[in-house]
C-alpha cells in the first residue's frame, strides 16, 4: 500500500542544530505509519560532525526520508537564476528562503514550514490534510506582539495588515503549485529589488504583505507561543518559542517542560546546558534591550516614504486611473 507523502521543510546554521534536533525529535516521535514524510532540511554554514549528528535522528523510521540539501545547491537550481537577483548583503538569500521554496522543490505541489526553535505534539500530516481553499498558505496569527500599540501601527500602517491578520511565519503550510503559478517569487523579487522595503521581520512582512486576503487561518493551537493564553495539553499542537521566549535562555518560560522533554533526548543536550549556562554573560545586551531597539526600528519605519502599504496604495490608484 503506497503512503501519501508530507513533505516538511526546516532551515539550519551551525549554531541553531542543536533546537533542529529536538524539533525533530519532537515531530518523528508523532508520526504516523499510514505516512511517509519526506524531510527537506536545508543548511547553510554547517560541519560535517554536526550533520552527521543529525542524519541519524532519521535512523529507526522506515517511513521517514531526511533529505539534506546545501541552501545554495538549492538556490542555483532555481529556473532563470532568481538567486542572483537578490540583493547582496549579510541576510540574503538565506532570510528569504522560505519564499523560494516552491520554485526550489518543483516537485511537490504542496509544503510545511517550520522553524527550528518549536517542539511537535501532533502528527504533522493533520497539518498538511487541511484544506486551503483559493489561499496561498495556512498560518497562525502572531501573538508574540499582541497588544503591543506600537506593533499594532506597525501592522496597520507599515505592513498594511491589521493585528487581527498579522500572521508568524514559523509555522506555514504552503501551497507550492500557486505559488509557482501565480509567479510569486517574481512579484517578491521585483518589490525587494525596485523598493527594497525595510522591516523588522524581512520574510514574515513581505509575506503577510503580499498574502493579503490570500491566507487560511489556522487554530493558535498549530503555533502556539509562549506569549499565547495559556492552552491545555491535550489542544497544544506546536509549540513555538518565538522572539525572546526561550527555554535555553531563561527559567520559568511557559510551555520549557515541552522542550526539555525532547532536548533530554537529543545528543546536542550538553550544547543546549551550554547554552543557557553562558546566555546572560555573552549575549551583550538583555531581552528588555533588544525590545527597545526593535521598538525604535518600527517608529523610524513608521516615518518612512516607502513602506509596503504607501507602495501598495500608491499602485492601486495608478492602476484605477489607468
């Protein structure tokens, strides 16, 4: 009997393997035989000790392929070299990656993707089975910056998007074949080399920009923060340590006994202890700190001529004038 396919997709730097490992941990352990998942984990920056430490999570699951793929053996097999044409700096083509991956992989018509810093408590396939509709993708809304007045501006008037639309895009489930159809990564190509917008969240702006009226909300309980109410274990699904909300970083954050359930089990756990252990003398400036200075970046983007919704705006009455 053949098995459908759930294709997952996760991106990895030498310094992030070890949270891959637990997410992965986390969401093997949740498979489902009636499966087969093939998981697309594309690195950039990372040894060869390190990867081999990772291939063997895979070991022991007859239903599960890890497929390990260098980001940018993946970006040269982008048709008409796309790659080149994104701008050169220290971010890029690594922060956009999530865009391309459709052009990247043509050859599934539909995708999950997931960060690296959140655990699974629920077969993912339930994820992928959800039907999207006309949309482009599924997501969760953001409850990292809920409340926030500043960040709620920032949505409305920067992204153009209110708070009750601003999606994260750590947890998405992606429909590859419109995505390629429509040319999105063409569209997203032209915006980031005519405007070349600034953003505090690069991806995740572009994306709710672009998606407009094009997403599939998905329950909180698919990517749930440790800013988010606080839900039952028998409704958590994914569990995503977003922003500053880290096990490895700090004591008594919501939903850590998730995560050092599977961290216990990753042979990367002595570079996790690590971790935390040197977090508050090397990490130079403290969360509270990183906070005013992404608060500072959204005002100055706020008084800037060119944002996606004065963009966006400004096309809609060229094209109604036309």
């Amino acid at each position: 009997m053949s098995r459908n396919v759930i294709p997952v997709f996760f991106t990895v730097d030498e310094r992030y393997a070890p949270y891959l490992s637990t997410a992965l941990i986390s969401l093997l352990e949740h498979t489902t035989k009636k499966h087969q998942y093939e998981i697309n984990i594309i690195h950039h920056h990372i040894s060869h000790r390190t990867l081999r430490k990772l291939e063997r999570l895979g070991s022991g699951y007859d239903n599960v392929k890890l497929i390990f793929t260098e980001m940018q053996e993946t970006l040269e097999g982008i048709s008409d070299r796309k790659s080149t044409r994104l701008k050169a700096d220290c971010f890029t083509p690594t922060i956009y990656y999530r865009i391309f991956l459709p052009e990247m992989f043509p050859q599934y018509d539909k995708g999950i993707y997931l960060d690296s810093d959140l655990i699974v408590l629920e077969d993912v396939a339930k994820l992928f089975e959800i039907d999207m509709g006309d949309n482009l993708l599924a997501a969760c809304l953001d409850m990292s910056t809920f409340g926030n007045k500043l960040f709620t501006k920032y949505f409305e008037e920067a992204i153009g998007v209110g708070t009750d639309s601003y999606f994260n895009s750590g947890v998405l489930l992606i429909d590859f074949r419109r995505f390629r159809d429509e040319e999105f990564c063409e569209h997203f190509l032209y915006l980031l080399n005519t405007y070349d917008f600034d953003t505090v969240a690069p991806d995740q702006d572009y994306l709710n920009a672009m998606c407009k009226g094009r997403v599939k909300y998905l329950d909180i309980s698919w990517n749930t923060m440790p800013t988010s109410d606080n839900l039952s274990k028998e409704k958590l699904k994914i569990i995503h340590y977003n922003l500053f909300f880290k096990p490895w970083h700090h004591d008594g954050t919501r939903y850590e006994e998730y995560f050092w359930k599977y961290a216990a089990k990753s042979s990367f756990l002595r570079d996790i202890q690590r971790e935390k252990r040197d977090y508050a003398k090397k990490s130079g400036k403290t969360d509270d700190e990183r906070l005013i200075q992404m608060s500072q970046r959204v005002m100055e983007i706020l008084d800037s001529e060119i944002t996606f919704k004065k963009v966006f705006n400004g096309e809609m009455e060229r094209k109604n004038a036309i």
